[in-house]
C-alpha cells in the first residue's frame, strides 16, 4: 500500500515522504481498517518536527484521526472514526486503530467531514461543558475561530445558546468565521483585541475564553475576560506558553482551566462514548457540520500538514484517500 512516512524530524514538507510499505497488521485489541479520510492537525506537524509529547519511533506515519472502514472480523465493513495507532497513522491507505476508539461516522457527514468530527470537536465540547460549564447567554470568546479547533468551539458555542466573540487573523478568516455564526468577529491584525471585547460586552468581558493559540492571545484574554469567568487553555499553536500570573486571577476572580481531551479518552472512555452520541446528535439537526476548506488527494498530504502547521489554513485540510 501507499503511505506517508517520517524517517528523520523536520519540517513536514521536507521529511514526509510518500512510500510503498506493507500494509499493518493489527495487534489484540486493534481493527485494520482502509482509509476513507484523515484530518490533519496541528499535533501531525509536532510529531513530523519531533516536538509533540509522544514521540513514535522512526519511521512512522503521520495522521491522529480518520473516518475509515473495518476490514474484517465481525464489524467488517462499518464506516467508523478513529486515532490511528502509530507508528501506522492516517496518511495511508490504510491504518491501524484501538478497537475502543473506532465509534459509528455519522451519516450526515460526508468521509472528510466524519474525519474532522472527532478530536476538535470532542476536545471544544468537553473544554466548553465538561471544564467551562458554558451557559445559554453566555459570552464565549473564540481565539483562532477560523481555524480547525476554533472552528468547532464556534459552532458548539452557538449551539449552546452562547454569544460568540471570534478572533481571527486576516479578512478571509473574519469571513470564514462570520459564516460559522460568529456575533462579532475581531481582526487581531487591525483591530484592538482587549478594547474590541469589552466595547461587545459593555465593558463585562468574556464570561468564557476558549484559547488553542497561547502568546499573546492569552494575555490579551486575562484583561478582558469577567468576573468570575473562565478561561480554556487548549494548545499553543503560537509556539509561545503563557506564565498566567496567578496575581491577578485571585484579584479578577476569573479562573484558568486545562483541557487535555486524551486525558478523558484514557481516564474516562464512557464519557467520550456520550460525548460522540452528542455530536452525532448535533451534526444530524445540522447544528454542527465541520468546515472543511481544503480536500486534498493522498499526494498532497505533506504539502497540507505544512501549511495547517503554518496557520495559512481556514477550517479543516482534510486527506482524502478512498
């Protein structure tokens, strides 16, 4: 078969390269399944440049989500999503997954949308309800909500009843997110961050902050987020982790959360099983449908997890296999 492997750490464009390998066997536990789609995400470029908290030994392909199909056993032909097992991840034709991951696609979303439905949308729905505990009238502050992570915090957000404050960098972002349902959205390349905020909140501030950026983002959310408000640290795709100074989270009475969503996919799976049932829920009233901006074909999936590192991407950058 077909695959994208990582023999050294480096850029993605420059270290993927697109091989004939065998295909994988599964192990106890783990389904075969050929790929339909693989989303690619920020994490794919941090394990190409050896960065991310897992390092997988070379070589390996890159690829942490999928809508594909079981072959054999007795769930044979079930269209399911799941993570790859590395070192055989998703830019191939086909992968291995952990049985407890592979959950039913939904039927109202296409292979690339099913694929883009899992991790950022798993991770906006546990960081809003589960750590947030977002309310219906709330205010909700998107950082990057253009992007792939921020894009599914924007849509949970609304359908939550929340009041979403979106974030961007550029004008074909600022559109994208005013076409996911964002109230007001913010060009931090023209626009004052901090002033922008509190003029759409009449001085209040977020009631919650959802920030997979870090740097400067984050400082700009501790001067505008409220009294008793929240804030989400889900990444730092900025490259730069904040200190928070716990000073003035005591004086503003706001506090700071941690969302790490594979912490619950190994520490609580039942709750990730009745999350999934949520989106599927979700995505069939057509409340939630991931923005898929780019689907590329197998040969162009170096090219894509470059540029989605390079934050030159709205949406998601879906490889499309089958």
């Amino acid at each position: 078969m077909q695959a994208w492997r990582v023999h050294t750490n480096g850029e993605p464009r420059d270290v993927m390269r697109l091989e004939e390998i065998p295909e994988p066997e599964p192990g106890p536990g783990q389904l075969l399944v050929r790929v339909r789609a693989g989303n690619v995400n920020y994490p794919d470029a941090l394990l190409c440049r050896g960065e991310y908290q897992v390092r997988p030994p070379l070589p390996f392909t890159p690829g942490v989500e999928l809508c594909g199909e079981i072959v054999g056993g007795p769930r044979a032909g079930e269209r399911v999503l799941g993570q790859p097992v590395l070192p055989c991840g998703a830019f191939g034709e086909s992968a291995v997954i952990s049985e407890e991951s592979a959950r039913q696609a939904p039927e109202a979303l296409d292979d690339a949308e099913a694929a883009a439905l899992h991790i950022g949308y798993q991770t906006g729905w546990f960081g809003l309800h589960r750590r947030a505990r977002l309310q219906k009238d709330e205010t909700l502050l998107v950082h990057a909500a253009a992007g792939g992570v921020g894009s599914a915090a924007v849509q949970l957000g609304k359908a939550a009843g929340a009041r979403v404050l979106g974030v961007v960098g550029g004008e074909a972002k600022a559109e994208a997110a005013r076409e996911l349902g964002c109230d007001v959205v913010i060009d931090r390349r023209k626009d004052d961050v901090i002033a922008a905020v509190k003029e759409a909140t009449g001085g209040k501030g977020a009631d919650v902050v959802y920030d997979p950026v870090g740097g400067d983002a984050y400082a700009a959310s501790a001067k505008c987020v409220a009294f008793e408000g929240r804030i989400v640290v889900v990444g730092f795709a900025s490259g730069a982790v904040p200190t928070p100074g716990l000073n003035h989270a005591l004086v503003k009475n706001y506090a700071i959360l941690g969302l790490h969503w594979g912490l619950y996919a190994r520490r609580d799976p039942s709750a990730v099983d009745r999350c999934h049932e949520e989106l599927t829920r979700l995505a069939a009233e057509g409340t939630v449908k991931p923005l898929v901006s780019d689907r590329v074909p197998l040969a162009g999936a170096a090219d894509a997890v470059q540029r989605v590192f390079d934050g030159v991407t709205t949406g998601r950058v879906v490889v499309t296999v089958a």
